[in-house]
C-alpha cells in the first residue's frame, strides 16, 4: 500500500473525513495514503539559539537585538515558558540587524548557518498530538495550493533524513483539527513514513 497505493490529496482527504462520520454519529478516523513534499519547520526557541550564535561573532561587545528585553536576556529566563511568536519575533529582529550591515560574508548566510545547524540535530517543531510528543511537519501533494498539516511521533527524529524537505508517502490516520491555532482543517497521524526517490537508470552503453 506505501509503495504503490494511490495516494489522495488535500480535497481527497476531506472527503474521507466526512465518510469517516458512522452512522451513530460518531467518529473514526480514517487510514489514508498521502503523497509529496514533507517539510519540517524548526523548533521557534532553537532557532533564536542559533540566530544568537550565529549574530554574536559579527558584533563584539554588542548585542545582537537591541529592543528592550534582548534575546540573550530571554534565552536567560529561569523556566522559559512563552508563545513560539515571542521566539520568531525576537528571531526576526536579529535577521534584521544582521542583513542591515554589509558583512563579508555570501548573501543568505545567516539563514544558511541556521539551516545547516539545526536539521544535524533534529531540531525540527514538536506539538503535543493525541497526548504524546510529535514533530511537526507540513506535506503538499502535487498539484495542491494547499497543505496537509502532518504529526509524527517525536522518537522517529533521529532515524529521519537530513533534509529539512523531502518527497515522502505516508500512510496516516486522518482526524479534524484538534489545535485552536493551528489553521489546517484537519491532522494527519502519520503510521508509517517512507521517503519518495527517483532513481535515473543509467545510460545504455
């Protein structure tokens, strides 16, 4: 079924929810098979350590955000506790301060620093889903404007690839929304998650 399965997209999804609505009235997820480009977000308050990391060298004897509460002093706090929006702000103003001075540095290296530090140690996004820690990813299926919101069980971060996106199939079990903030209409619980590769075969001689 992972391998050679038809895979539904975002409007296919849909309707297997409401298909998933019994007779009594009540609900049972639906297993579907999805196809296409899984992306990872990193985790908001890692990413400020790195932005932190990386803006420090290029501003000795300065702080990389300047605004009153600075990000090393937030990174400080005993028992951090805050809206990720509070990380990606901060996060935000540090990308402004640094792109505001020609460095000697290649254009994009701030974002490249982050990127290149973070998916080595798997700091991708984790929400709490169906009372256990899962990672957080996104999945366009070809063809769709819109993505399907996708949970993972968090133990499977060290096995996953080191791409921050990759071509993957998922089979999952598919439930309405259950995060206030969280804009898609519904989740998917991944069960079982194999990355899509196209193999070229090799030139005839």
């Amino acid at each position: 079924m992972l391998s050679r399965g038809e895979a539904l997209g975002h409007d296919g999804v849909m309707a297997a929810l409401e298909g998933g609505v019994r007779d009594d009235g009540k609900f049972a997820p639906p297993l579907v098979l999805v196809a296409g480009e899984l992306r990872f977000a990193f985790d908001e308050l890692e990413t400020l350590k790195a932005s932190v990391t990386t803006a420090i060298p290029f501003a000795p004897g300065d702080e990389p955000c300047r605004p009153p509460g600075t990000a090393k002093d937030f990174l400080q706090t005993p028992g951090l506790l805050s809206s990720p929006a509070v990380a990606e702000s901060l996060t935000g103003r540090i990308r402004e301060a640094f792109d505001r001075v020609r460095r000697a540095v290649p254009q994009g290296h701030f974002d490249a620093q982050i990127e290149r530090a973070l998916p080595s140690q798997r700091r991708y996004q984790q929400r709490v889903f169906l009372g256990a820690p899962h990672l957080r990813a996104v999945l366009q299926a070809p063809g769709d404007k819109a993505t399907m919101l996708v949970y993972l069980p968090a133990e499977i971060a060290p096995s996953l690839p080191l791409f921050q996106r990759f071509q993957a199939r998922l089979i999952a079990e598919a439930y309405l929304t259950t995060d206030q903030f969280e804009a898609h209409p519904f989740a998917l619980g991944g069960l079982s998650l194999a990355r899509h590769v196209s193999v070229t075969p090799p030139p005839r001689r």
